[in-house]
C-alpha cells in the first residue's frame, strides 16, 4: 500500500523549526541579544562608580549634633555661621580660635561662604605648644581660619575641586557623594587626609563640613 505523507503535520513542525533557527544568531544567542545586553552592563557599571550626593546633612559625626535647641540641624540653620557654631559643642576650640582672631563679625556677615570647620578633635590633636602658638599669632591665625573658608554655598555635589578660599589660596577637595577629603600634606599635622564628620549643614550665611583635621594655609 502507497502510504501518502500527512502534510498536515509535517509542514507546522517544518515552519516552526524553520522559524526557530532564523530567530537564532550564528552564536545561538537570539538576534540582538547579545548587543541589547552590553549597554545594560555598561549603564550599570557606570551607574555603580558615580557616588549620589547626599541632600541633607550626611556623616557619622551627625550624631553628635544635639538633636534640638539651638546647636540641632533646624537651630543652626537660622543663626549665621559664626553664632550657630557657638550653640554646637562640637566645635567650641574652633569658636575659641575665631574669637581670637576677631573673625566673629567677618564670619557672621560674609553672605554665601562654604566652612570647612575643624571638629574639637583636630585642634585638641595639636602639640599643646603648637597650638597655643597659633592662638597668640593674629596674623597667622587668621591665615589658618581664612583658608577654611570658600567663597559661595557649595554642595556635596560641588565641593570636590580645587577652590579659591577667604585666605587668596587654593584648597583641593577629593572624592564624590559623602567621601570627601583633603590630602593629609594639606592638613597642619601632615599625617592624615582630612575627611567630613558631618557635613551639609546649613546655618543663615554658610553651609558647614565639619572636619577632622586642621588645615594648612599655603605658603605665601
């Protein structure tokens, strides 16, 4: 007996396998797979590397700021730098030092500045002599404040580069999002990069990166 070919079934499964190998590329990916995933990898890669900046106050020093009265993020945040820095016991060697310098009035009205503040620690780490040096030099003292000070209200996002200050040098600030430091030959002590404790807290006139070391001014 003839056995005729049952063309019902034979010419789907021909189509599909048909349609099966089209839809492969000579690697066995499917068409455009393989270049569809490359960007995807590369975005988030490139995505990973850039560190998002922080919008409010950021850092494990934070914590020491009280968490309300005058010295608290909302209270310093009505009180120019000078008097906000007053109320936050941590850093009341830096208010020492700008008292000594008669810089109280300079901090307080100069509009739009950038305050790179030495936390307690960074003064205290000082020799007692060394220190006590710089708090009876005027004119050396007001160096070393000034050159804490940038000119204009700078964010996380801003604040690494290289920056004119209040002194007429140049500070450099490393990093991106909350890692930001200052390199350890730019420091007074010269033995550790500076780095943010707290930083992004705003008073009336300034915003304020309190730090855990003493700059150096530049050689004049």
């Amino acid at each position: 007996m003839t056995h005729r070919p049952r063309s019902g079934v034979l010419l789907p499964a021909v189509a599909a396998l048909a349609l099966a190998l089209g839809a492969c590329s000579s690697d066995g990916s499917p068409d455009g797979a393989g270049d569809a995933a490359a960007p995807s990898s590369s975005a988030a890669e490139s995505t990973a590397s850039a560190a998002p900046a922080p919008e409010g106050p950021f850092g494990d020093g934070c914590a020491a700021v009280p968490v309300e009265g005058e010295g608290s993020v909302a209270g310093m945040a009505d009180d120019p730098v000078a008097t906000a820095a007053a109320s936050n016991p941590a850093l009341s060697a830096l208010v020492q030092a700008v008292q000594a310098a008669s810089l109280v009035e300079t901090f307080n009205t100069t509009p739009d500045i950038t305050v790179l503040a030495p936390a307690n620690p960074a003064f205290e780490a000082l020799p007692a002599d060394q220190l006590a040096a710089l708090l009876g030099d005027t004119a050396q003292l007001t160096a070393v404040l000034t050159h804490h000070v940038i000119p204009g209200r700078l964010g996380p996002a801003e604040l690494a580069g290289t920056h004119t200050t209040l002194n007429n040098d140049q500070i450099t600030v490393e990093g991106s999002g909350t890692d930001l430091t200052v390199a350890a030959d730019a420091t007074v002590l010269g033995q550790a990069e500076a780095t943010v404790l707290c930083g992004n807290l705003q008073t009336a006139n300034a915003t304020v990166y309190v730090i855990d070391q003493v700059l150096a001014p530049a050689e004049q």
